[in-house]
C-alpha cells in the first residue's frame, strides 16, 4: 500500500521582528512576563508584499525545490489558514496563481492550529487513492492582521508566517502511518474570531465592526495539554509505536509550558522536541510545518525516523499524526 511521503519542505517568514521590549511600549506586559508564562522571545509581522498568499506561495515554492518537483506538475493544493488574503478566492488559489500550478486545484481548509495536521490527514487519503498524485499542503497565517494589539492577553502570543511540504506517494513502509483528528465544537467560545460583518443586520445583529482573535487563556491552556496528550497517546497505541522509540515529536508551538508538560507526559527528553515558539510564537496552521522544515534542513531526521506531529486549536479541534521519514 502506498502511502503520503514529504518529498520536500520549505517555510517563509516576513523580515519584521517584533521583540518583547517592542510590545513593553504597546501595552502593559514585560519581557519577564511573556518569557516565563509562554517562552516568546521574538514573533515575525508581515508588511507590505507578505500577506498570508505571498508567504504560502514562497514556502511552497521551496518545499517544491527540494522534492524537485516543477509547479506545473502539481495536482492539489491545499492551504490550512484563518487569515486568508481574502474569503474568495481562497489562499489556495492565489498560491496557485503566484506558483503557475496550472494543473493543479485548490481550496483552503480552516481547523485553526491544527490546520496543517488535517490537511496533512487528507492528503494523505487522496494519495492511498492514487499514488502519483503531487500535494502542495500549506499552512500560512498572518494573525497580526486579526490580533487586537491593545488586548495584551492575546497580542502578545501570535505571530505570521508560513510552512509546506510537497506530498506524494511513497513506496515501502515510509510515509504517513497513522493520524487521529478530532473536535468539540461545543467549547468554540473559548478561543475563537469573528467573521467579518455582513449586510444582513438580522443575522449578526451586535457584531464587532472589526473583529479580533478572543481567548480565555487559562481553560484553552487546560484543554490543550490535556487534547494533545490525548491524542498523542491514541496513535502511539493504535500503531504499537513506543514513545521511546520516536525521534522527533513536533508539537503546535503555542507555549513553551504546553510543550514541556507534553514532554513530561511522553517522558521525552527535551531533544527529542522540536521548540521554536522562542522565535516566532503561535503562527497557528503555520508551527508544524515551520518547524518541520527548520528540523529537516538542521539535518534532524533521516530515513525511516519516526515523527509525530501534534496540535491544538480552535473549534477546538485538535489531532496527531505519525510519520515514517
Ligand atoms: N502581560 C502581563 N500580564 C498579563 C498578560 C501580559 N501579556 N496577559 C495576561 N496577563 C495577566 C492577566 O490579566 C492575569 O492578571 P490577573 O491575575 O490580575 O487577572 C495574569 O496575567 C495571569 O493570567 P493567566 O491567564 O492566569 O495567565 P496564564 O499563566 O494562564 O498565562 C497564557 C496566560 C495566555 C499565556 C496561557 O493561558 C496560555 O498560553 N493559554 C493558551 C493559549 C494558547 O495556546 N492559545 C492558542 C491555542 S492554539
């Protein structure tokens, strides 16, 4: 059986760093307080040219260089964001249109943070179906566009940027092995963003004018430890998979406290997972595939390693999925 394989990686990140020192003039927060309770440094904000289409199609066109795949010979993309240039078309076409993938058809899919890993999910099926098929799965985000930057609860965790992998059918036991994707719906109040209004004042009688991501910290942070884990934990038993025997766990980086409690929880020690939330905070859809692409091009993961992704986010939706390399 021929299963989904990441030919190729690549990821693109706007120029503009955002410090902690940078948000100490914008709102009342400290370095000290972000550092401890989330272990951001740094975040990256897109200007001019970097919408959510501009850095999908970059990071596309990177991960399509290293799998040595020409755009023209794509047959799907698919983008995981919330923050699309526009509602229509979708990101994924005006990727499509930027790469000249002009075989290729394209939609975008929001399952917010753990976009990636559901289009990942879903690439994969399209490749059990047919295995010549080359996917271009994307995860791009500019939250700073949907940030209230005078909310310090939540302005000070996002950042932009963009993550994508060049999937195909891959031969032998390498590839996709198994993946759990989940959701509650019941519990979207606690982390979610408006759509923007409409015309029909019926419908949306008191909506915001100009809506912004809203969070309860603390019971998303509960949830999260308590889903990823979860999730981790069925895949592994699902495909008889030790912890121990995983070389690399990429989490939704999100807060470095999440990460470290995941760790705990698998009882892996801090190498074996991928952190880089330092630099560039939550890029929601964008983290895995970001990460991913930074630890494959440090020369982290060899052939047949094992690699487990996970992430959390709102809807809630929230999942794992295993890798052979
Ligand atoms: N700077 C300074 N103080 C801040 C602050 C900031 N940027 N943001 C919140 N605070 C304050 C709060 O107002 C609160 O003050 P109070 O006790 O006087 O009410 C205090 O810090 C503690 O807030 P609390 O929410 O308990 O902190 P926390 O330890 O839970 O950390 C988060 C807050 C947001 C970092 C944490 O809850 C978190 O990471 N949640 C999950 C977020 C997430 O992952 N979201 C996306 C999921 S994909």
């Amino acid at each position: 059986m021929s299963r989904a394989i990441i030919a190729g990686t690549g990821s693109a990140l706007p120029d503009r760093v955002l410090t902690n020192r940078d948000l100490e003039r914008m709102v009342e927060t400290s370095d000290e307080w972000i550092t401890s309770r989330t272990g951001i440094n740094t975040r990256r904000i897109s200007g001019a040219g970097e919408g959510t289409s501009r850095l999908a199609a970059a990071a596309g066109r990177k991960a399509l260089a290293m799998a040595g795949v020409d755009p023209g010979e794509l047959d799907m993309i698919v983008v995981g964001t919330i923050t699309p240039d526009m509602t229509m078309p979708s990101c994924a076409c005006l990727v499509q249109k930027e790469l000249k993938a002009v075989r290729a058809f394209a939609f975008d899919l929001n399952a917010a943070c753990s976009g990636f890993l559901y289009a990942l999910d879903l690439a994969d099926k399209y490749i059990r179906s047919d295995p010549s098929l080359k996917i271009l799965v994307i995860g791009a985000e500019t939250l700073s566009s949907r940030v209230d930057w005078q909310d310090r609860n939540t302005c000070v965790l996002f950042g932009d940027g963009a993550g994508a992998c060049l999937v195909t059918g891959g031969a032998g036991e390498r590839g996709y092995l198994a993946g759990k994707l989940m959701a509650d719906g019941s519990l979207w109040e606690l982390l979610h963003l408006e759509a923007a209004p409409g015309h029909n004042r019926d419908l949306r009688p008191n909506h915001d004018s100009s809506p912004s991501i809203r969070m309860q910290g603390r019971e998303v942070f509960r949830h999260a430890v308590r889903a990823m884990e979860d999730a981790v934990t069925r895949v592994l038993n699902a495909t008889g998979v030790k912890a121990e025997s995983l070389r690399l766990v990429i989490p939704h980086q999100a807060n470095i406290r999440i990460i470290k409690s995941l760790a705990e929880h698998l009882g892996l020690p801090p190498e074996k997972v991928y952190v880089n939330v330092d630099k560039y905070g939550n890029t929601s859809a964008a983290t895995i595939p970001i990460a991913l692409d930074e630890a494959n091009r440090a020369g982290l993961l060899a052939p047949d390693d094992l690699v487990m992704f996970c992430a959390f986010g709102g809807g809630f939706t929230w999942g794992a999925s295993l890798l052979k390399w």
